[in-house]
C-alpha cells in the first residue's frame, strides 16, 4: 500500500501542472501557410493554423486602410510571409504591414488602393486545408460584368477583324457538322438585342464593324472567306454571348493529378483557348463573345458563377472541369446537364457531389447574406432548358470524339449546382481523368488544348445552327 503524499511532493506535481498549463496557453496557434488571390471581383487573404483564430476589424479614413487585430497568435515567420506575397498589381490592396500589438494578437494593417466592403470569417478544416482565417476584400464600386463585356466588345469592333477572318479559316456552312443553311437567324432588331443596341450606340462613329458574312469557326481547312458588306456604325447585331466558367480556382485546386497538376490551373487554360476562339467567330452573320466567370486565379462560388452568367444574359453556360477518380484507369471525356428527378447513374451522381462540394473547400462565407445568391439557391430549371442543354451536350460530344476517347457516349445527367439557371442551356464538360498519368499529361500539352478547344467551338457553332438564339429581354 502506498503510503502518505509529502506536502513538497504535492507542491512540486502542482507546479509543473501549472506551468505546463501556462506553455499551452502562451503557445497559441501556428501558422501553417499565408495566401493572397488577388482579382478584380474581390481579393482574398487567408490565414491557416492549427487552431481557430479571432479577428477584430477597424477602418482607418486617412490613409484608407484596414487594420485587423488577431488573437491567439504571436508574430512568427510565416505570417510576415505575407507581405512579400502581396503583387504590385493587386486592384485592391496596396501595402500590408504586421506587427506584434500585445501579448498574443498580432495587428495586420492593410492600406487600400480603394473603398472596400470587406467579410471576415473563419473556415473549419476541410480537404487538405486546417483551420483557416479569411479576409475578403471586396471593392464598394465593384466591376460590372455588363460593362466588362460592352468594353471587351467594343475592342472587338475596333481591331481588325478581316485578319481574324483569315487565320480562321471558311464560314461555317463548310465546318462538319455545322448548321443547316436553311436555318437561319432573323437580322437583329434592337427588341431582339438590347445589348447590341447599346453597343452599337457606343461604336466610333467611323469604325467599320468588320465582316457580317456567314459564321467563321476555328480549326477549319483553309480556303476562301465569303463576304457581305461591312456593316455600317449604328447597325444592331445579336450579340451571342457564351458564359465559360473554369471550375475552381483560388483556395479550391480541385482534383490534383498524379504528376501534381491542379485542375483548377489546366481548365483555366482551355476556357481562355476556347474564349479566343469564339470571340472570333461569328454564326449567321452575328458576333460571338465569351464572358469568363474567372479568368484569373481565384475563387468563385458556384451559385455567384450562374449570377454573373445571368446577369449578362448569357445564350449558353459552359462548365469546364477535369475528373478524378480512386484508381488511375478511368480516362476519356464527358459532358453533363442538369437533373432535378436524380441521376442518370451512380458515376454522374457521385460527379455532382463532389463538384458540389467545391464551395466547402473553396471557403464560402455562409453568413453572408446576399439576395441574390440566396435566391439563386432556389431557382428550379425548367424542362426547355434541360433538353435544349441536352442538345449543345449532344452537340459537343459529337465533335470532342474526334481528339480524344469519351468517358460515356451520351450525355450524362445529375443535380449540379452550377448548372441550375432556369433560363440558360447549361452543360458542364469534364475534358479529362486527370487522375489518370496519361491523361493528365495530355491535359498539359497546348496541342491537345488547341484540339480540344476547337472541338468545343464546333459543337457550339453546330448547337446554334440548329437553336438559333432568342431574343433577350429589353432590362440589361
């Protein structure tokens, strides 16, 4: 039996339990890693640790400058790592000091280039990620995606767009698989096409709009270009716009292939190869635009990407993405529309899940409360734009056979969330299993890009030949 416990020995086992106790709590968290993605739309500061940590924000006017005090940690290396991630170029921020404040918090002043609305919350380990503090800073006069596509197609009108003719090659009637001639688009009146109506109003008055012949398409044999007259400033064209949305991005790398590839990185690259392609295209005489929901590297939640597609009253929405899989074999592409009776097949249905989930790895702030976002969460697609996105599916798989092997023949469907705007024929194609070596290393090669790229643009260009676009409504 043991016997008594000295006074000393109790003294001595409460002081070590004491100090113990005050290493803990002087320890605080550490920093694991400091991230910038810096955009037009927002730019976003991450902080990661192995532990929560709280924030306090105040505005400072003059200078415009943010200053936030975080709690629980003390000034190590990797959080003045961030200073020297900052880009000069940043939109939204022009400097970033720190410094310890007290016992424990560290102060983050971050001086502004211009008025922001900024949203700091916390994110609870997910993926690969630990604990993260994250700092968004969006701009208060914050880019409208209207004007960025007036803008862009203003350019348009004042470059030289015979030249983009001829690199492109023949008119549409001659690409295979393209529209029928018999199928043709009405000429746009400003009711058809309030947006080419204010483009048009905004043209220099002594800039020719370039070629208004039959459509040019990408890729297609060499040979002459048929031609009507230029058109003349005032003219109202129907702007066909095709929203591309590149999965991922920022926080999100999506799948990771075995040689490290990210999918965010690969599709980014596709979606701007296939952007080039269509904005020198025309179908029946009328110009196309594509309007990237990213064409940086950064994150955009899913129901934001429909709202921005929606609000440029996009004809078409197309979701770029590369698959994975447990095993390396699956290989080959697919291409997706929205169900909302289930899943055509425990694949498709495991494909939504999974790209649903982006918004839990890309760190969505679910208290913010945005309208417009929420309500989006609500809208239910209607039965014409499910199989009218059946048909650009059809269409696109069609033509994306010809560079490489499909996943599935026909077109898949399931509950995505990216694909739930009632009013926009949506697909979402994924290009490749980038979990797979051999694919992964073709999902790298700019030939394959091109081919890929080329073959999209042809379903599109098949797609509207026989679906010419609608008018849009007269409120942009």
């Amino acid at each position: 039996m043991t016997g008594p416990i000295s006074r000393r020995t109790l003294l001595r086992s409460g002081t070590l339990v004491l100090l113990l106790g005050v290493q803990h709590i002087a320890r605080g968290a550490s920093v694991l890693a400091v991230r910038i993605w810096p955009a037009e739309d927002y730019t976003r500061v991450t902080i990661e640790s192995d532990g929560e940590l709280k924030a306090q924000k105040f505005f400072v006017t003059e200078p415009p400058r943010m200053v936030v005090d975080i709690e629980g940690i003390d000034l190590l290396p990797g959080l003045r790592e961030l200073v020297g991630k900052l880009k000069s170029d940043d939109p939204n921020i022009a400097g970033i000091r720190v410094a310890q404040n007290a016992s424990n918090v560290v102060r983050l002043v971050i001086d502004l280039k211009q008025a922001i609305k900024p949203q700091v919350f916390n994110l609870e380990p997910v993926a690969a990620y630990q604990h993260r503090l994250v700092l968004d800073l969006f701009p208060v006069n914050a880019p409208d995606p209207l004007e960025q596509l007036i803008a862009q197609r203003m350019k348009d009108l004042d470059a030289a767009s015979e030249r983009a003719a001829r690199l492109l090659g023949l008119e549409m009637g001659q690409v295979a698989g393209g529209p029928n001639p018999n199928d043709r688009v009405k000429p746009a009146t400003p009711a058809d096409d309030p947006l080419g109506a204010l483009i048009a109003q905004r043209a220099k008055p002594a800039a020719p709009s370039g070629d208004t012949g039959t459509a040019v398409a990408a890729g297609s044999p060499a040979g002459g270009h048929a031609k009507q007259p230029p058109g003349t400033p005032g003219k109202t064209e129907r702007l066909i716009i095709v929203a591309l949305d590149p999965g991922h991005g920022g926080e999100d790398p999506g799948a990771i292939g075995p040689g490290g590839t990210h999918e965010k990185k690969v599709v980014l690259e596709i979606a701007q190869k296939l952007r080039d392609r269509i904005n020198a295209t025309r179908v029946n005489g009328n110009p196309m635009r594509a309007y990237m929901t990213r064409d940086k590297d950064f994150f955009v939640p899913l129901q934001v990407r429909v709202q921005k597609a929606q609000r440029v009253q996009a004809d078409l929405f197309i979701s770029l993405h590369a698959d994975a899989f447990f095993t390396p074999n699956p290989q080959g592409a697919s291409v997706y529309a929205l169900s909302t009776r289930g899943a055509t097949s425990a694949a498709a249905r495991w494909m939504a899940n999974k790209e649903n989930a982006a918004d839990q790895v890309g760190g969505l702030n679910v208290k913010a409360k945005d309208a417009l976002v929420q309500r989006a969460l609500l809208d239910m697609s209607t039965t014409a734009q499910i199989n009218d996105s059946l048909k650009l599916g059809s269409a696109m798989l069609s033509h994306v056979k010809q560079v490489g092997k499909l996943h599935k023949p026909r077109v898949e469907q399931a509950n995505f969330a990216v694909l739930r705007a009632p009013d926009i024929p949506s697909v979402l194609v994924e290009t490749a299993f980038i979990s797979n070596p051999d694919q992964e290393k073709r999902l790298n090669d700019p030939k394959y890009q091109n081919d890929l790229a080329d073959a999209l643009l042809r379903g599109i260009v098949a797609y509207f030949g026989k679906n010419p676009p609608l008018a849009r409504n007269r409120q942009i």
